[in-house]
C-alpha cells in the first residue's frame, strides 16, 4: 500500500529506466549487420576495429539462387516480346543453355541506343553462373513453320531489292526474292523460292544468267 504520489514516481523511474533500456540496446543492434536474404560473402573491404558508416562498402553478399539476365533489344521488335516469355542464354567458359524467363521490360526505348531493355530471371541455382557474367542471349520472337533458309552468301545485292541464282535444267536462272529475318549465316526467304530449288552458293561472281553451269555439291 503507497500513495499515489509515490505510485506516480515509481512509474516514471520505470518509464526512464525502459527509455535507457531501448536506448541501449539500439545501440548494439547497431553493432551487427544484417542481411535481408541468405547468400555467400565475398572479398571483405574493411578490417577489424575500423570505422564505418552507412556508406561504407564492407563486403558484398551474392544470392545465387535468383540471378537476373539484363538486355536489349532492337525497337523493331518490342511489340513482339512480352512478360512470362521464354528465353536461353549461354555463358563464356560453358557449353551449357540456361533457360530463364522475361519477368520485367522498361516502358521506354533508349533514345542513345534504339533498344528496348529487358530484364529475365533464372530461377534454377547453376552452378556455372556467377554474377556479372557476360551472357549471348537467345529470344525466340517468333516462331514460323516451313520457313525457306538460304545461305546469305547467296544473296546478291541489287538496286531494286535482292536476287539469287538457281540451278534449273543445267543453267543459271537469276531469281528476285524478298529477305525476311536474318541470322548469322543464313537468311529467310519470304517469297521468290519455292521447296525444292537448288540455290547457288559459290562461284556467284563468276556465273552470269543462262549460262550452263555444272553442280559438283549439294548442301
């Protein structure tokens, strides 16, 4: 039994003891760092018994289970990528495909640039993967059936459009034909051959149209 005066300073000791409590042991927290996801620690930067800030770099952290895969595209082909496609991309020093899946695209294109930026996670922990790594990315725009691919060495630049030479009856037909996507050593023919035709792919600059030519490879 205490009066309420006395009760009244009691819960005031209280209430500053509590402060104090918090106060210091806000001040330990301090003391540790902690990161908000699991991952592996890399070269430390500071020593101990150093000084640091919050600016202070002292050790990076690396989750190797949710690695992004950041990249352009050119314009012309931002309507034809969405969020959820599929994509591959292979890593210098490995012959492996790793598969990831778009899951962000900027709502801009680059004015310096032309390109629209697109960025991919890969779910699966590779081991092969690390962080900062230089990946050839593989995304499949568009998918056509029965597509006609020539060699682009056969292509013959003309002032009105393209043309190739093909192998009819023992002579040399010139062809006009209409080029759709590209690749790195062949092209797509939309329209101007047909299944089945021999295209010529050497000794273009030494035939001229009509003239009898003898097949000595097929490709």
């Amino acid at each position: 039994m205490i009066s309420q005066e006395e009760y009244d300073n009691t819960i005031s000791e209280l209430n500053v003891n509590q402060a104090d409590y918090d106060l210091i042991k806000a001040q330990i927290d301090k003391t540790e760092i902690r990161a908000p996801f699991s991952g592996v620690v890399g070269l430390r930067s500071v020593s101990e018994g150093s000084y640091v800030t919050t600016s202070t770099v002292m050790a990076r952290l690396q989750n190797f289970n949710s690695l992004k895969v950041d990249f352009s595209i050119p314009e012309r082909y931002s309507a034809s990528v969405k969020t959820g496609d599929d994509l591959e991309f292979k890593i210098s020093g490995s012959s492996n495909v790793f598969k990831a899946k778009v899951y962000a695209i900027e709502p801009k294109i680059d004015p310096g640039t032309r390109t629209l930026q697109i960025r991919a996670i890969c779910s699966s922990a590779y081991k092969e993967l690390i962080p900062g790594a230089f990946a050839n990315v593989e995304l499949n725009l568009k998918q056509t059936s029965n597509a006609i691919l020539i060699p682009t060495v056969s292509i013959v630049p003309e002032l009105k459009g393209q043309k190739v030479y093909i192998y009819k009856s023992g002579i040399v037909v010139p062809q006009n034909v209409e080029l759709g996507t590209r690749e790195e050593t062949r092209v797509q023919i939309i329209s101007g051959l047909s299944l089945g035709d021999t295209v010529i792919t050497s000794g273009i600059l030494q035939i001229r149209p009509n003239s009898k030519v003898n097949i000595s490879e097929f490709n």
